[in-house]
C-alpha cells in the first residue's frame, strides 16, 4: 500500500489564479539536479474525489478540481502553506474505493 498526500481546490484556481506552475517546474528543476524521482502529480478532475471517502471535500470545491498529488507529506504541507485556500487530504491506495489514484474522470 501506498500513501497519497493531496492539496485540492478548483482547476482555476490551482492552475490559473495561484502561481502552481512556477512552484512545480522549480521542484522538477530540483529533483532532475539531485536525480530523484517525480514523487508529485497535477490531476485535473481525479477520479479519487469521487469516492463517498471524499465526498464532503467535493462539496467544497466550486468547480471542476484538480489536485496535486504526492507521495511527500512535507511537500503536500508546503502547498498547503503557500495557497493556502487548498483542501488537504491523504488515502491509501489500492483501498477498496480507489484502485488507480491518476485515473481522472
């Protein structure tokens, strides 16, 4: 079993309203100089939030969302810190709701 960390809000606000894109290609620019491997994922509309686990936190988000998903607990707080009108949450994953935590839809 692996544990996901996730931030989620809406699509427009993670990739248009707040600078994620900037925070992300600096993270990838880190990880490709220290030779570790991609531990963070942009999901728009994922499917996990579907599940009744999520459902409250759905009902939060305004529009369409999207999530940035990871295996790094520090990282998914830094997020959290730095837009900070982000919903949090963690699963593990293969339960008996989510089998593919990247299938969107």
């Amino acid at each position: 079993m692996t544990t996901y960390f996730f931030v989620a809000a809406s699509e427009k606000f993670l990739t248009v309203e707040e600078p994620l894109d900037e925070i992300l290609k600096e993270r990838m620019r880190n990880y490709k100089e220290n030779n570790k491997e991609i531990d963070f994922w942009l999901l728009k509309n994922p499917s996990f939030l579907q599940t009744t686990q999520f459902a409250d936190l759905k009902a939060k988000i305004p529009s369409t969302p999207a999530v940035v998903l990871s295996t790094d607990k520090k990282f998914i707080t830094f997020l959290k810190l730095r837009l900070e009108f982000v919903a949090v949450g963690e699963f593990e994953c293969p339960n008996a709701e989510i089998i593919d935590p990247f299938k969107v839809g």
